[in-house]
C-alpha cells in the first residue's frame, strides 16, 4: 500500500505516534488509508451540508475495511461574487483547489481519495488532482438543490437575476422580486438548473468518476447520503485492486462526456474544465473537439436556463444514464468507471415523462435541437476560438450582424446599461475580460441578466474574451481567444465596427480593413496588470488561453522561460 510508506518499520515509530494522537491503535495503522477531500464551507449554499455526506462516506470506508483522513479544500460561491471584483478571484481558484488536493493526497501517502465536492470550479480542481496524482478516486458532488416554487411556477437563482432587469423596466414590481428572493433557493446543494456545477456533476458521472446517479441525486434527499455510504464503500475496492483514473480518462471516456454535456445544453464553463481535466490526464481534447461532437450529438433536453427543465425533472426521467441510454448509439459503453463500465450506468430513459409539455429526455429521433448545446466559432475576431450556447440563442438572433459598442470591462458595460445608453441591433464587446487580462475571465451573469430579462432580450449580441455563467442565455459568445491583453483582435475593436455573427456557420468576423487594424495595432499597448502582487498577479502571470482551457504554465523544465 501507498500508505506504507508513513506507517511500515521501525523507522516511522514518529509518524506512527503522531498517527495515535489523533487516535489511531494497532487495528486501524494497518488498514488502507483513505483521504477525504471535502469542500465544506459555511460560505456556499452548495456546500453547506458536504459535512453530513462526510459522515457517511467515513461509514462505508470504515465498513470496508479502510480509516478515513478528512481534510478541507476552499470553495468560491460564484453566485455570491458576480457582479463585483470577486469573481476575479472564482476561476484562479480552480488551481488552489487541484493543488492543495493534490499537495496533501501527495504528502500523506493516501490509498484512495474520496473527492467530496460541489459547484463550478471545486469539482474541476478536484478532477484535475485525481488525473495528476493517478490514485484510485471516486467523486462524490453534492447534488442540486430542488427548484424554487412561485404561485405554482418552478423559480432559481437565475429567475431572480433576471427579475432585477424586470424591475429596472416595470415588469415585475420591487414586492414581486422581494417574494421571488425569498423562494428561489429553497435549501442547499447546487442551483437548480444546468448551470456550470450540475453540469460539472454530470460531466463527472458520465466520465465514471462518480458512482450511477450521484449527479442528479438531490442534496438534502436520502438518495444522496447512500450514494456517499457506498462511494466510502467503493473507494476501499478500488484501491485494493489499484483502479487508477488513468485507466477510465480515456480519450473515449472524455468524448462521452462531452456528448452527455452537449446533449444537456450544459454551460459553455465545461468548455474551459473538460480541456483542463483532459490536460491534467494527458489526453489530447480541446474546443475542436467540442465542435466535432457538437455536429454529431443532438440537444436533448431543454433544461434551464434555457428551458423549463431543473435537475429534480432529470432525475426523475432517469437522470444521466437516462441520457447516456438515449445516445446510446453514440456512446463507447466499454469505457471503465468506478461503478463498472459506463454500460452499467445506462437507466432507462421515461419515455412518457412530460414536464411543462414537453419530454424531459428526447429520443434520439425527436431531439430539441439538431446539434448539441455548445458551438464553437471562428474568424478574424476569434482565430482559435470562441464559444457560445447555441440552443440558448434566441432563433433571430442565431445569424446577426450590428455595429460594436466597446467596453473595456463588464463594469463598463453594466454601467452603460444602467444608463439606457445600450442600443438595440448593437454587438457589446467587452474586452480585457480574458484570463490572463481580466485576470480570472469573470463571468457576466450579471449583464446577461439585465439583457435577457429586459427590453433588450433578442435584440443585443455580446462578445467577449471573458466568459459566462452557466445561467446565462441569449446571443453570448465567450472565450474569445486570443484575448485583448494578449494582443488579440478583440482589443482593436472600435465603437461603431461592424460586426458578423453567423453561429450555423460557426463565423465571428470584424468587418474593418486590414490597412485600418495595421494602423490600430501599431498605436496599441498592453495596458497595466490589473494586479501587481499576490495570487491573481502569479494567475495572470501563468494562465494560458482559454482555448486550451485556462490551465497554468508547467513548462519549468530547465532552461525554460
């Protein structure tokens, strides 16, 4: 066992007595060492109850045989920090987290990791660690809180960042946005549609890191509390028989995933995560890819935001084995997971679960939309890439063509919101948003709000080298690479450029003559580093593209610069 090499012979009599401190006898310094990475915090309603799926984690590991280690990683509530400066702080913590798991899995020699975690840049981080490190893992995330409930009408959290733009225009009075505030996030676990952190649970269940029907099981439910028991349980198995992540990341098990996220209509964050993950194991998966599998799989299920659908419907259609049987003949079952072959994870579809007037899961012959949810475009404006959640793009606004109206920050462009000075048939740009320029690619939730809620909704397009959140709708495209500080396209826009947008087409073009640009990118410069000490000053000056997934720099090979 790893373990050993902390416990075994007369030279480690210190650590093992440091290991009876904490109460450890003959019987338990013999048995697998397990770690518990748990993400709890008082801070994020999504992790809030992870301390109650510890115990029973520490159950079934106990029960098997093995002696759990808990130790805590730090969790950013996206939610909380949007809109304001602390979302610079959400997608850099992605690598904190995959370091400090990573760190202390490394330092103590742990068998087995039981990663207990939820939301959108804590499952990740943890995933990248588990491919780093190559231990048997198994991936326990917190699950989805239930929809709110208003006069008979599901709500979440997006209903109530879109009634703030309902109340700027008189659509919902400030009383209504009071009750819908009080109603909207009924208990803990993750919000209710698929936003990035369902999403992430789905993608990492999909993948077979988590055990069949972990991602739609609901936080405050029992289902939730057996499924982390017997992930306690399955941990001790797997690490007796040496099961690494390396032998179920495979590049078949990463496209898996991706058609699962496409056949949800899932955030375009996993545009950054999936390509992270995939790094961190060595497998060669990036935006082509996305785009190759999103003309292959069609949208199956019209979840929130941009349907009706919330992660309590999935789950009662059959929740992502649900999905996986209906694209099944997309779908390498053979791949391994922890719970078996992704074979074994295939529930049957409710093929008469209706839900709003519309099928919860789709057969592959009646799909919402022909292609999957995320489109990747290209053009002068974005030579490696963007992205965009093309089943949340109102049908109008699907091939749109408009002059820019430039802001150099999403501050900016709220600003000029709030002031009416945004106008209709207009492309946003909002620019030095990137990873490395931002830095940490804030999500726009906030501005996207304010559009889809509004007047506006349909009748603006918005580009940006930042990104979204995964409850933003609308004509959003993101991750707009190169980026502005990185001398991108993006940063010579001029108010007034016209802009071609033609998602079918998969185009992002500035429509401004080369001579023009020349001219523009000689008199431009880099602006100053938002940050000149700490840890978003070493992100922005280690991230890379966000066309290959944000991840940090780790060429330190000697001689390397």
């Amino acid at each position: 066992m790893r373990s050993d090499k902390v416990r075994l012979g007369v030279h480690r009599a210190p650590q093992r007595s440091l290991l009876r401190a904490m109460g450890h006898d003959d019987e338990t310094m013999v048995k697998p060492l397990i770690g518990i990475a748990n993400s709890y915090s008082q801070v994020v309603p999504g992790h809030i109850h992870l301390n109650d799926l510890a115990l029973a984690v520490a159950e079934g590991v106990r029960q098997a045989g093995g002696q759990p280690m808990e130790f805590n990683t730090m969790a950013i509530c996206d939610g909380l920090v949007m809109g304001h400066d602390g979302m610079h702080a959400s997608l850099p913590s992605r690598e904190i987290v995959a370091d400090s798991v990573e760190l202390m899995a490394q330092a103590h020699c742990f068998d087995g990791l039981v990663l207990l975690a939820s939301c959108d840049k804590i499952v990740p981080g943890m995933l990248m660690a588990a491919a780093r490190l190559d231990i048997p893992v198994v991936a326990v995330t917190g699950g989805p809180m239930a929809a709110g409930r208003l006069d008979g009408k599901r709500v979440d959290l997006i209903t109530v960042f879109e009634g703030v733009a309902k109340v700027a225009s008189g659509q919902m009075t400030p009383d209504d946005l009071a009750r819908l505030e009080r109603l909207a996030c009924p208990g803990p676990g993750s919000c209710a549609g698929m936003f990035t952190a369902n999403t992430m649970a789905c993608i990492t269940e999909a993948l077979g890191l988590s055990l069949p029907g972990c991602a739609c099981a609901l936080a405050a439910g029992p289902e939730k509390r057996r499924i982390a028991r017997d992930s306690g349980l399955k941990i001790v198995e797997l690490a007796s028989r040496d099961l690494r992540p390396s032998a179920i990341l495979t590049p078949a098990a990463f496209e898996n995933a991706c058609r699962v996220d496409l056949a949800l209509g899932g955030s375009t964050n996993t545009a950054l995560h999936l390509p992270a993950i995939a790094h961190a194991a060595g497998v060669s998966f990036g935006l082509a890819d996305f785009d190759r599998l999103a003309r292959q799989t069609p949208h199956l299920c019209s979840m929130s935001p941009g349907g009706p659908m919330h992660m309590e419907n999935l789950g009662a259609a059959g929740g992502v084995g649900g999905v996986l049987r209906a694209l099944a003949p997309l779908i390498d079952a053979s791949c391994l997971a922890v719970g078996g072959s992704i074979a074994d994870y295939m529930t049957e579809r409710q093929p008469d679960l209706v839900v709003d007037g519309q099928l919860v899961i789709h057969p592959l012959s009646a799909p919402v939309h022909d292609q999957g949810g995320i489109a990747v475009l290209r053009g002068n404006l974005a030579p490696d890439g963007a992205v965009v959640k093309q089943t949340a793009v109102a049908p109008e606004m699907m091939r749109h063509q408009g002059p820019a109206q430039v802001f150099d920050s999403e501050d900016a462009a709220v600003a000029a919101y709030d002031q009416g000075r945004i106008r209709p048939g207009g492309v946003l740009v909002v620019r030095y948003e990137g990873p490395a320029g931002g830095p940490g690619m804030r999500e726009m939730l906030a501005l996207t709000a304010l559009i889809s809620g509004g007047p506006l909704s349909g009748k603006v397009a918005l580009i940006t080298d930042g990104r979204f959140s995964g409850g933003s709708r609308g004509a959003a495209i993101g991750h707009v690479s190169p980026e502005a500080a990185q001398g991108g396209l993006i940063g010579l826009v001029a108010d007034g450029d016209m802009i071609e947008i033609d998602i079918p087409g998969r185009r992002l073009e500035l429509a401004v003559a080369a001579e023009e640009l020349e001219r523009r990118r000689q008199a431009w410069r880099r602006p100053a580093a938002k940050f000149a000490r700490g840890p978003l000053a070493r992100y922005a000056a280690l991230v890379g593209s966000a066309a290959g997934g944000a991840v940090l720099r780790d060429d330190f090979s000697q001689g390397s610069r």
